[in-house]
C-alpha cells in the first residue's frame, strides 16, 4: 500500500499552520517591505512571483517538508531515468526525454533513447522543410498551403494551442488547421473552402485505434479523392488514389503497423513511442504540424524551452523550484482550504487555447480516486483547471472570482514584449494590457475595505456590494516574449506542476482509465440508435428515451 500522505508529518504541520492561518495579504505586505523580492523565483526565462500567496516563511518550511516526505526527488528520479512509473500501464514516463539535446545520452533498459527521438526529430523536420520549401508537392504538381492535423485530446490540444500561441512564427502563406471532433461539423467546416490540390492531411494518433481519429480520416480521405475526381485531377483508378494519398497523407503514430493498414505508406509516418502520454506529446512527432508551420529551427527552440525547465526541475532546491513550490502551494489550497478549482489567465491573446490544453494535462492526469497501488486516495485529488485569456475573463467571469463564496487560486500570465507593439492614440496598446493583468491581481489581493468604499461617498445601503474582501491568492508569471523557447517553458512548467501534486497525493499521473467506460459504451449504444432492437431493450430507460426523442426528431 502507498505511504499516506496525510499521516505525514508535514501534513500535520501544514494542518496546524493552516488552522492558524488568518489570510491577510494586506498585513503581510505592510509588514514586510521585501515580501514580494522574498517570494519570487526565476525559472528559465519565467520570473514567478509568488507573494500574493497565502505563504509565509512557515508554511514554504512545510510545503517543502512535504515534498521530502512524499519522496519528491526519488519520483522526480524514478520518472526522468525511465523507470516505468506508470504502473497500471506499465510503461516509463519520459516526455522530458524527447526535449534533451543530441548531445546527451539516456540509456533506459539497455536502449539510449536520446538517439531515437533525435532520429525522428531530424525526420520531422526533414519533412517541414520539404512543405515549407514547397519541394513537397501534392498530386498535380501544386504546393502545400494548408495542413490539416486531424487527431484527439493529446494528438490535437498541444499542437493547436501551440499552433495558436506561435502563430507569429509561422511561415507565411501556410496554414495549419485542426480537426478532433467526430461531430462531422468539424470536417465539413475544416474542408469547405479548402483546395485539395494543395492541402495536406497529418493524421495524429497515439494508439492509430480512436474513434474520432479514424472516423475523421476516412472522411477527409474521401473528400480528397472525390474533390480530387470532381477537379479532373484523379481518374479514380486505384494507383491513382494510392499516390494521391501517399502525397496528401501522412501519419504520426506509435502503431506503424496500423498506419499501413489504414493506406498510409510507413515512410511518410512519423513514431514516437509508449512511454509517451499523449497529454504529454506535443514535444514528439505529434508537433509536426507545429514544425511545419514555424519550421525546425523555432521547433527546436520550442524544445530547447521545454529542456530548460526540465533542467530546472531537476537541480533546483525545493525552496526556489518554481514547479515544485507552483504544485505544493496548488496542494496547500485544494487539501487545506477546499479549493475546487484554479484559473489559468493568459494575458497573451495568442495563448487563448492554453487553458483548454491545461484541462487535459491536469485533469487526465490527476483526476484520480485511487492511489497507484489500487487503494483509495485518502485526500481530494485534481482541482479543476479553467480561464480564458485576460481582459477577456474580466468581463465575464472574473465577478466570481473577486467577490463569490469560492476560493478560486489564479495563475496570471504575462510578457514584456508584445508580438505587435501597436500604438493607438498615443498610448502604447501593450501597456494599457498590462495594466489590467497588474491591477487584477492587485484587486485580488488587497481588495477594498468597507471604510475605502465610503470614503468615496458611496451610499451606506450600497457599501456591502461594493466592498472586495481581497485575500484571493494568485500567481504572477512574467516572461520576456511568447517566443518558442517561452511557450515550451511554460508546458513543462505546469507538467511538471502536475507532477508534483500527483506525487503528493500518491496517484498515477500518466493513466487514464476514466475515459474507457464511455468508449466502451458508444460502441454499444451505437447499433440501439441505427435500429437494432435488441441493442435498444438492454438500455435503461432514460437512454432508451433520449434515442426515442431521437428517432422521433431527426430530420434528414
Ligand atoms: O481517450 C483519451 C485519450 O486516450 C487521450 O489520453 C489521448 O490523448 C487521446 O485519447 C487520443 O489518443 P490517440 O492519440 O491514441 O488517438
């Protein structure tokens, strides 16, 4: 049975720290000139402040205790040497491997795998430089404009939302596009107004086994030829197709195998391997799409980020790790003040999907109700992670957040030097962002007391709805540019987060078997919606009710 981590001593300690703890972030400003110099850290290039924490000297001493107790730099090991941590799939967990330089050398069950991933990467980008150059050409001799990534959860979140966050990287007069949902709405929109003369299709998937990936495939593989047929630009011939598909298609999979099955010739497929999550694959093959757009040299600085906070990770004492102190302070108020869930609030308008792909990292891997060796959790586990990029939230959710009855922890994100540094009536548009990313967490923290309220002359019967009690812990995050090597910081930034409170709570972070059960029951249900019987009796009653609703309603 797993160690219990509440029978730990710094559980103890942090229980008693919590049950004295009066949150007073006001107070401990005005106390303490250096608190904000005192608690912020550097990671890479990412300038952390985490003073308007609910964290005193006390309670980092705990928090840090913790991560001793828990085993944290044993995991930390266990995961980065490739011992196979993920024990209900009994696979190693080693994404950071994919990020280390050529140089290094990490020989895991007599195999050093640095090489293989730098294989693959040269690959990688042997192909994007054949697209960017237009040197790969589609069957009439056109080059590629558009791509299209057609994959699910980690084989379409990472590359889309790194896609997004670089877009100013990307090369000119290449488009990237994303289809994920088996809802045929997603294709149709995806490839209405594309030229299938010059479009390509990168089709993404771990396992090359889910639904949606290969439901999506087929149509786009139809669309291609038929469009193709239609444009006179294929006789419809078999080695007609073959070679439109051999120049149209490429896929990105562990199971090569299935790749060749599907029609995909094995050369134009690009691996990767098990003990690569897909939450945690956009540093792989799977980021093709993302190399092909911003090109090998911006890829390999996206990586080179990534490699910078792994390094981070690893030789940091607890006291300045940024990861460390982001996922004990996240345990801190999901365990000690029921916090349910935390935001993530881009101040960068490009990292607008960031939270959407925070959702699967955080929540695939840390919604978990039992521990690694089957036994119950003995603590809450995986917080909801949720936002929007800023300004945006604040007219729109952020009244929650400043003045609801939930603790909601916020993680805020910012840079320096906006990708466009637009002027508008004299004021330098950059600045009157930040401006608002700086007051909210301000807001956040020291309110407004009741007396502020009416020194401004508001009415006594308003003054209770005017008043922010302040005391909502945030996190500020601050880096130069969203250039490649910062948005690679950032993902292993909050992987490694992830980690950390996984660790804590003794789960194994890198399954996913919450998602089986629904898969298992489509397939099922499937036949009970086209008209089999049989497959309709065995359902309960609201099922059988919603397909009647169904049936009763489907216009076609
Ligand atoms: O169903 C969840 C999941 O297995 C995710 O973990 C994964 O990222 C996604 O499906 C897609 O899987 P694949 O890349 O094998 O198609």
């Amino acid at each position: 049975m797993s160690a219990d981590v509440t029978k730990t001593a710094a559980w103890a300690r942090l229980s008693n720290l919590h049950d004295s703890f009066t949150p007073d972030l006001r107070g401990a400003f005005a106390a303490d000139p250096d608190r904000a110099a005192t608690f912020t850290r550097t990671a890479g290039e990412l300038h952390v402040d985490l003073s308007k924490n609910f964290l005193d000297a006390d309670v980092l001493a705990a928090l840090v205790a913790l991560a001793d107790e828990v085993g944290l730099a044993e995991r930390r090991a266990a995961m980065y040497s490739g011992e196979r941590i993920n024990v209900t799939e009994n696979r190693s967990v080693l994404h950071t491997a994919l990020r280390r330089p050529r140089t290094d050398s990490l020989v895991v069950e007599g195999r050093d795998v640095v090489p293989d991933v730098h294989e693959v990467l040269d690959k990688v980008y042997a192909f994007a430089n054949q697209v960017r150059s237009g040197e790969w050409k589609g069957v009439t001799g056109k080059p590629i404009t558009t791509v299209i990534n057609i994959g699910i959860g980690g084989s379409d979140l990472g590359p889309v939302m790194v896609y997004e966050a670089l877009k100013p990287y990307k090369q000119r007069g290449l488009e990237c596009r994303f289809i994920s949902n088996i809802d045929p709405s997603d294709v149709f929109e995806k490839t209405v107004d594309a030229d299938p003369e010059t479009t390509l299709f990168i089709v993404a998937s771990k396992t090359f086994t889910t639904l949606e990936t290969l439901t999506n495939a087929k149509m786009a593989r139809w669309w291609l030829l038929d469009a193709l047929a239609k444009a006179g630009a294929v006789d419809g011939s078999d080695a007609q197709n073959a070679d439109a598909i051999a120049k149209h298609f490429v896929a990105v999979s562990t199971a090569l195998d299935k790749v060749a099955e599907f029609g995909i010739d094995p050369a134009n497929a690009f691996g990767f391997w098990d003990w690569v999550g897909g939450r945690y694959s956009v540093d792989s093959a799977v980021g093709t799409a993302v190399a092909v757009a911003i090109g090998p040299d911006n890829f390999a600085d996206f990586l080179a980020g990534m490699n910078a906070m792994d390094v981070h990770f690893a030789e940091t004492p607890w006291g300045q790790n940024v990861p460390a102190l982001m996922g004990l302070l996240n345990v801190w108020y999901v365990n000690f003040f029921g916090a349910e869930s935390h935001a993530v609030l881009p101040y960068a308008q490009y990292l607008h999907r960031f939270a959407a792909y925070l959702q699967q990292l955080t929540m695939e891997s840390n919604g978990k109700g039992v521990k690694a060796d089957g036994t119950p959790v003995t603590t809450a586990t995986g917080e909801i992670f949720w936002g929007e990029p800023g300004t945006n939230g604040q007219h729109a959710f952020y009244q929650l957040i400043h003045q609801g009855t939930r603790l909601i922890p916020a993680d805020f994100i910012a840079v320096a030097t906006p990708a466009h540094g637009i002027q508008c009536d004299g004021a330098d548009v950059h600045e009157l962002f930040l401006a608002n990313f700086l007051a909210q967490t301000k807001a956040l923290a020291f309110g407004k007391t009741a007396d502020e309220v009416r020194a401004e002359g508001v009415a006594e019967a308003l003054v209770p709805a005017k008043v922010f009690e302040g005391n909502r812990p945030t996190t500020s995050i601050m880096a130069p540019a969203l250039t490649p090597s910062v948005v690679g910081q950032l993902i292993a930034l909050y992987e490694h987060i992830t980690f950390v409170e996984g660790v804590v709570w003794g789960i194994d972070s890198f399954d996913q078997w919450g998602v089986e059960l629904g898969k298992v029951l489509a397939k099922q249900i499937g036949p009970a919606i086209t008209g089999d019987a049989a497959a309709l009796a065995a359902q309960d009653a609201s099922t059988q009710g919603l397909i009647a609703y169904y049936q009763a309603n489907r216009a076609r």
